[in-house]
C-alpha cells in the first residue's frame, strides 16, 4: 500500500517489530547455542561440542519415543472420532449442532489441570490403566479433539458440500461412495491442517501430562521438566534443542499449508454479486 | 457551490512496484462541471489514473496533477477534497448511515448542527430519509450505493471521483440509479469523472467520453463523436457492434468481395490500397436481390422483439450482423440481400489477416 | 439430500460422543462433586474467598493475566499492523519467526525465560558489564509476566494479522478521501476492523494464561499463581477436595472468559496451550 512514502514511521514501526521479533527469537538461539557449547559459563570459547546431545540421548531416549507414539495414537484416535463427528455436524447445521460443537470444545477452555484432577479422581483407582501410556493419551485426545472437529468442519463449511453431495448424489453416487470421492477429498485440507495441529499440540503437551504421567510413563515435555529441575543448563538446553528440531518441521508444515490455502483466490473485497433493491 | 474546478492531468504515467506498466503517459484537460466518463476494458488502466486523481496513488515522476490553477501533485488525498464513490461501496460497518454521511463534515469540524442539516440535505436528495438509522448491514447494494454518493457529496468535494459504481448492481437498478446520477451531477454542476466498462453507462450520462486501451486514451470526444467517428478498430469495435470486411481502396470507390461501394462526398483517392471496411449493423438494409450489394445466408436469428438480429454467412470471413424490423419471421438458411448506407461506411486502415 | 435424517447421521456422532462424556463430562461432575465432598462440603467453594492464601493467589493470576494481555493486544496490534500494511524484503522471514513460537509448550517458555532472565541470563551478563548490577527477575512475577507475553505475542499477532488482511483498502481510502489523517484512519475504520479479532485473541490470551501451569512450574514453585496453588493443595498438602474447588473455579473463571468474548465478537474462541 504505502510503498512510495517511507516517513520515519515506517523505520520506527520496523525497529519495534524487529526488537519483538528478538525477543521471541534471541532465547531460542541462547538454548540452541547453550546445548551445543562445551561449557555455557565459559561461553563459546569452550568450543562446540555434541556431548550433551549425546548424554540426553542416553538419559531420554524413552520420552522421545512415547511423545512421538502418543502423538500418533492421538492423531490416529482424534481422526477416527473428530472427522465423522465435524461431518454430521456440518451436515446437520442449525443450533443443536452449534450447542454439540460448543460443548466438544469445552476441553479447550477449560485448564488442563483441571481436566487432568478430574481423570485422576474419577478413574485413578484403575490402577493398571492409570500406570499405562493410554491414560496419557485420553488427556491428549481430549484436549486435541476439538482442533481437529474446528480444522475440518471450517473447511467443510467454506465449500458448500451439501450442493457437492447433492451433485454427486444426482449423478447416482451412494452414501459411502459421496464421502468417499467427494466429501473426504475436498475436506482434505482441514483434516491435514487438523492433524498437523494434532501432533504438534501433543507432543508439547505438559499442563495434562504432567499430573498424568507416571515414573515410567514420561513424555518429552515431562523429561524436560525434570532436566529443567535437575539437570546442568547445557544437558538442560541440549535436551530442548531435541524438542526444537521435533517440533519445528511440524510449525513449518503447518505456516506452509496455511500460505498455500492464502494463495487460493481470496474475497479481498466485498463479494460483488448483483441484487434486487 | 463554489464555481467547479477544472482538472489538468499532465504526462500522468504509472509503474507499480512489481513492474507493471498500468499507465502510459496520459495528458487530460477536464473542464469545470463538465462529466468526463473513462471508459476501456478491464485492466485498460481506468482506475489507475482515477486514482492518481485522486490521490490514492502517485503518478511516476514528471507526472502532474492541477485543480484549476493549483498544483495538488504532492497533495496527500485527505487534503485534496476530492469526493471518492467506490465499487464496493467502502461504507464504513462500524458506523450508521447518518454518521457515515456524516463523516467527512466531521473530520472536517463542522458543527453538530450544521452536521445534522448538511445530513438531512444529502439524505432527501438521494430519496433515502427512512434509511438514516439503519446499520450498513441492513442496506441492499442500490440503498449502499445511495449512501456511498452521499457521503461523497456531502463534503462539496471539487471534484467528484466515481468507480464503477452501478457495476455491482443488476440492470434494472443500474438503469434507474444511473438515470438519478446523471440527474444529481447536472444539478450539482460538479465536476465529475466516471469510470465504468459499460458503454451504454458511458453513452448516457458522458459530456465527454475518454476511451481507454492499454494504459493510454484511444480516443476522446462527445458520445455522438466517439460512436460515429472512431478513429481506430479498437473504439470502433468496442463501442457498439460493427461488421468488418476487407477491401481495396481505388479511385472508383472500394472493391470489396467482388462489389464495387461508391465512396462517401468527394472523396478522392491517389493510390490504391487495402483497407478494413467497417459498418454498423442498423446501417445495412434488407434489399431486393438484384439491388443488392451483397447477398448472405441467414445462419442464426435472434427474435429480441422490437426487432431481429440475424447473422448473414457467406458475405465476408466473419459473419455479417443485421439487424431488421422484427415484423415476419426469417428461417434459417434464407437468403437476403443487402446494402450499406454510404453514411454509415466507415474506412481504417487494412489489418493482415 | 441435505434433509438426511439426523438418526441416519448420528452414529457417526457416537464416538466422539462416548468418550467425551465418560472422559470429560463425567469426570468434570466429579471433580465438582469431591470439591464439596471435603470436611466443609459445600462451603469448600467458598473457601477461595475465606482463605486468604487462595484468594491472595486468584487475584495475582487476575492481574497477571489481565495485564499480560493488555500489554500483548498493544505489542501485536502494533506489530502486525506494521506486518500487513507494508511490504519490503524479509518480511516474510520476520512474519515466520514471529508465529514461530506458537506451540511451544510453557515448560520450554520458562526455561527460556530463565536464559534471558535467570542468574546465568542474557540480561544478567549485559547489565552487570553495562552497570555492574546482575539484573535478575526469571524467578518471580516479572519472569512469568515475560513468559506469558512470549506466548501470548505469536497467538494475538496471527489474529491481528488475518483480521487486518481481511480488511478492504477501499475503506481506508474512503476515510482518507473524505480527509481523515492518519490517526483519524486508525480509530473511526481499522480499530474497529479490528475489534472482534481483538476481542477474541485477547480472550484467549486471558484465558490461557490463567489457566497455565509449565511455566509458573519450571520457574519457581513459589510463584503463587492459581494452577500452581493448586498443584501444590493436590500433591504436598494432600488438600484433594481444595484442588477440586481450585479447579472448577479457575474452569469457570476461563471458560466464562472466553464465553463472554464470543458472545461480544461472534467469532469462534478457544484456548490453547
Ligand atoms: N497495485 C497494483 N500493483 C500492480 N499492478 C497493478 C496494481 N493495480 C493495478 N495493477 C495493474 O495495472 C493495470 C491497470 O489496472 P486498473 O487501473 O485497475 O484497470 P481498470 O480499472 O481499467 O480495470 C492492470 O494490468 C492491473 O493488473
Ligand atoms: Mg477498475
């Protein structure tokens, strides 16, 4: 827009978001340069090093591999439920289906604390699932079930489907075989959107997880606490430097689908359609 | 009202940043009060130069902008007074209609009652008096359009800036709305500049029409002027319909398809060469064979019932247009002949086929 | 078509529905049971008033929450304003790494607060060079202030943005050409353009913030914020029924939050985080 007229403002506003930008970044770059320098304290004349990679490795290894296990169970559990769900709502409309979306997503606005005290209370006293991997995954399916219901359904209201369905439906497509060729490959976008969120979301989880876990159920996310707690900063900033590469590709994934959905044609304006006075 | 204010745009050329040429150099006088409409296919650079009117955009360096005598170049828009109408409307959601219309006099400082006057004024002037509370939300796309002139006219711009402003509504409404504008800009005796790709707009509410192709004025004049005078094939064909035959220029007349066409009043001729004929279709005539300068094969009829359009094959490379009273039907595959009022002949020079 | 019956749809609703209610609806009614099945039944909700440690800490998180999101509506209006209305070379580079913190966890925010701020911190170091005194503030209110902002800039930021995009330039020119200044521009067209995407990311940020637990955690556990009070009624004080009242409060106190927000912009709010 104001491409001609460069006026200090514009310098003064691009400082400003510059310095946010840093804070959100500097930390990161700290951690990621804390975890690969032989000794932090002494700062990176102490040379590079990929012991801490390797001591976290060690120590962590386990955590890695159930957050990416539970991650997938999640995705897998939250696609089987939330897709057919986000359909009929979509389909039904109306307010019954608004007062069924709004109460889905309860989890969301409720803390996950408070979620994880509940589960504990009602079911802790089932001791073997309690101690079990699946305990944890319930908190993630709750708490990641309503991005996946929102992902798919905001798709599926933005195509008009019912006029796609009926299209179909007329050319003598069946119940099974609409869904099939026509409703799950335009919700496509959604769902993907939905489970990158999915994944993600779970393998970061720590509010639910943490009150949920056991001693030999631990996530990444609960490991990192623990070496937060009692590990040196390096070990600490190694382990989190692991997180930074699971979990990056993930947001990349994700900023690269929402830029790819933009550059569909957009309603920049006004839709222009003709009407009756 | 302040005595109009005439419009000067000097060597007006525009660039966008990702390198498209948009606009050529373009000169234009525009006098005080007068309506100029610029009319060209879409992407032909209207808006554009609309805009640097405006003040919405910055003409390339060396380009000026003058309101009667003063140089309003490096004016920002807020400080030209131009009154802006926009396709979309642009009404303001968060506002009623009153306190739309009633935005400019606020910026400007204006009294609460002077307001509320100025605001009654605009309102019966554009027949919308019940509409002053509603939310913009509540309005149909002639009522918005209603308010959108409103608020631009409330201010007295000097210069009233339109954009397409019937394009989004249907035909019937376009019909009446453009009626009431031109109504509205007469009495005003503002000066206006009209932007649409309508040539049947352009026609019915021009002093002056300014056609555009590709960044640069093809040609400007009266509406009569511009419709029975093209200059070029471009005007020619994009303003009403004409029929194009290829044909050779010689001191007799024009030799085209076998058929020698006398020329038009003393029209006289040094050398031979090839031209594109052009002629519109209410200047062709059904005639009895043997008067005729051509005969064609009907091979579509369009009943459009004050009369019949039909498409004449065999003729020249492209169908011919005609256009007869509606009265007794002709089938298909009928022959007729025709002949062209030496009037209506239009000449440019030939194009390679 | 579009009238399939909504028996023949419903099956496809069972699932979800099943696990949602024995997973969370079920367990959610007994968590506000045992809340008041403690020694002073009923009146354990009433405990957040009548004990001052626990009042004391619902009103830090209150003005801990309400001020982050003030202070993050302002940062991200700001800068992604300046991020949808201009273009210059980087700037897609600048928009990445500004949304980039978005799913980190708040186990990870305090610790990277803690590298900026703790007692080896970044700031530490280049105030003691700079003014021989090591500024601290990781492990206190101000640590969490920052670690809340950190995540709370990237959510408004992305709302900020799509509202912005979403908004037609021919408005602006409308108010431009009717002479408004710029600062005319942003109070009578873009603020209110922007109030509902405000409305609802400052909800969320709320929201998220009161109920957040990682950050106050990997900081310091003295940091007297409401998922912290009750973390340490749940597992030190062995206080379940307190927990349970603890919770279901700060439940409402979110979920009313975001709620009201919906209700005032139309748009579809949640939480996250
Ligand atoms: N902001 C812009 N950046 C780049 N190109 C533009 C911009 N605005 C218009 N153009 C291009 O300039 C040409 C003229 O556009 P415009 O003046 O809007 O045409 P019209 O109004 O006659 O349809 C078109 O090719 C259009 O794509
Ligand atoms: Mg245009």
């Amino acid at each position: 827009m104001s491409m001609q007229r460069r006026g200090w403002q514009f310098w003064a506003q691009l400082c400003f978001t510059l310095s946010v930008c840093a804070f959100l970044i500097v930390p990161v770059v700290l951690s990621a340069l804390a975890g690969v320098t032989a000794n932090f304290f002494i700062g990176l004349e102490s040379g590079l090093t990929l012991r801490w990679i390797g001591e976290v490795w060690d120590l962590y290894a386990e955590t890695m591999f159930l957050s990416l296990w539970i991650a997938l169970a999640c995705l897998g559990v939250t696609l089987l439920l939330g897709v057919p769900a986000a359909y009929v709502l979509a389909k039904q409309g109306g307010r019954f289906a608004r007062l069924i979306e709004e109460t889905l997503v309860l989890p969301i606005a409720v803390p996950g604390l408070a979620i994880a005290l509940a589960l504990i209370l009602s079911y802790g006293e089932f001791r073997d699932f309690r101690a079990s991997w699946g305990f944890i995954l319930v908190g993630h399916v709750l708490y990641t079930l309503p991005f996946m219901v929102r992902a798919v359904l905001a798709v599926l209201a933005s195509m008009d489907f019912n006029t796609l369905e009926e299209g179909a439906a007329t050319l003598g497509a069946g119940f099974v075989y609409r869904l099939r060729t026509v409703v799950l490959p335009n919700a496509r976008p959604g769902i993907l959107a939905g489970s990158l969120m999915v994944v993600t979301l779970s393998i970061g989880e720590f509010n639910l997880t943490w009150m949920l876990h056991t001693p030999v159920t631990k996530t990444l996310p609960v490991g990192l606490a623990d070496s937060y707690a009692s590990m040196r900063l390096e070990v600490a900033s190694a382990y989190t430097l692991v997180f930074f590469v699971m979990i990056v590709p993930l947001l990349l994934a994700m900023q690269w689908l929402s830029r790819s959905e933009k550059r569909l044609p957009r309603n920049h304006r006004p839709t222009l359609d003709t009407e009756h006075e | 009202m302040s005595e109009s204010t005439a419009v000067h745009i000097r060597q007006c050329a525009k660039t966008f940043a990702d390198g498209t040429r948009a606009l050529a150099p373009v000169d234009l006088e525009i006098a005080g009060g007068e309506t100029v409409v610029l009319l060209g296919p879409s992407g032909c650079g209207k808006t554009t130069l609309l805009r640097i009117i405006a003040g919405l955009e910055t003409a390339d360096a060396g380009g000026q902008v003058l309101f009667n005598a003063q140089d309003v170049t490096a004016l920002p828009v807020e400080k030209r007074n131009v009154g802006m109408v926009f396709q979309s409307y642009a009404l303001f959601p968060n506002m009623s209609v009153r306190e739309n219309i009633a935005y400019g006099l606020r910026v400007r400082k204006h009294t609460r009652s002077q307001r509320a006057q100025r605001v009654a004024e605009m309102l019966s002037m554009m027949h919308i008096n019940e509409l002053a509370d509603r939310a913009v939300s509540q309005l149909s796309g002639g009522q918005r359009q209603r308010v959108a002139l409103a608020r631009a006219i409330a201010v007295r711009p000097r210069v009233l800036l339109l954009d397409e402003p019937l394009t989004a509504l249907d035909a019937l409404l376009r019909e009446r709305l453009r009626i009431e504008i031109d109504s509205l800009l007469r009495s005003l005796g503002i000066t206006a500049i009209y932007v649409t790709h309508d040539q049947a707009e352009a026609m019915a509410l021009a002093d002056r029409i300014v056609v555009m192709s590709q960044g640069r004025i093809a040609q400007q004049g009266t509406p009569r002027d511009v419709y029975q005078n093209p200059q070029n094939p471009f005007v020619a064909d994009f303003i009403g319909t004409v029929n194009r035959l290829r044909g050779t220029l010689t001191e007799h007349g024009v030799h085209a398809q076998g058929t020698l066409l006398p020329l038009g009043k003393g029209l006289t001729v040094s050398a031979t060469k090839e031209v594109d004929l052009l002629f519109r279709p209410e200047d062709m005539r059904i005639v009895p064979a043997e008067e005729a300068q051509f005969i064609g094969t009907v091979s579509s009829a369009f009943y459009l019932g004050d009369r019949t359009r039909l498409l004449l094959a065999g003729i020249g490379d492209a169908p011919v247009m005609v256009e007869v009273s509606a009265r007794e039907p002709i089938a298909r595959g009928t022959e007729v002949g025709v002949s062209i009022d030496p009037q209506g002949l239009m000449m440019m020079p030939g194009t390679p086929s | 078509m579009s009238h399939t019956p909504f028996l023949r749809l419903m099956p496809m609703l069972i699932p979800a529905g099943i696990t949602f209610i024995a997973f969370f609806l079920l367990p959610m009614v007994k968590l506000a049971v045992v809340g008041a099945t403690g020694d002073a039944g009923l009146a354990a909700y009433a405990s957040i008033l009548t004990t001052p440690r626990h009042w004391e800490s619902l009103i830090a998180t209150l003005i801990l929450s309400i001020s982050v999101t003030a202070v993050a509506l302002m940062i991200s209006t700001l800068a992604g304003l300046f991020l949808v209305r201009n273009l210059f070379p980087g700037r897609e580079v600048l928009v990445a790494m500004l949304t980039f913190p978005l799913a980190f966890p708040g186990v990870v925010i305090g610790f990277l607060v803690i590298l900026l701020g703790g007692r080896q911190g970044l700031v530490g170091e280049i105030s003691q060079a700079l003014t021989g005194d090591k500024v601290v503030f990781a492990y206190s209110m101000t640590g969490l202030f920052i670690g809340y902002l950190y995540f709370s800039i990237p959510r408004v930021i992305l709302t900020i943005m799509a509202a912005a995009e979403k908004l037609d330039p021919a408005l602006e020119e409308a108010a431009r050409s009717l002479g408004a200044s710029t600062w005319r521009v942003l109070v009578d067209v873009i603020l209110p353009a922007l109030k509902p995407g405000l409305i609802a990311s400052g909800a969320i940020c709320f929201a998220t913030s009161m109920g957040a637990f990682g950050t106050a955690f990997t900081l310091a556990t003295q940091i007297d914020v409401l998922p912290m009070t009750i973390y340490t009624e749940f597992t030190l004080n062995a206080n379940i029924a307190g927990a349970a009242t603890l919770s279901i409060v700060l439940g409402l106190v979110t979920w009313l939050a975001l709620f009201v927000a919906r209700s005032l912009s139309g748009a579809t709010v949640a939480a996250s985080g």
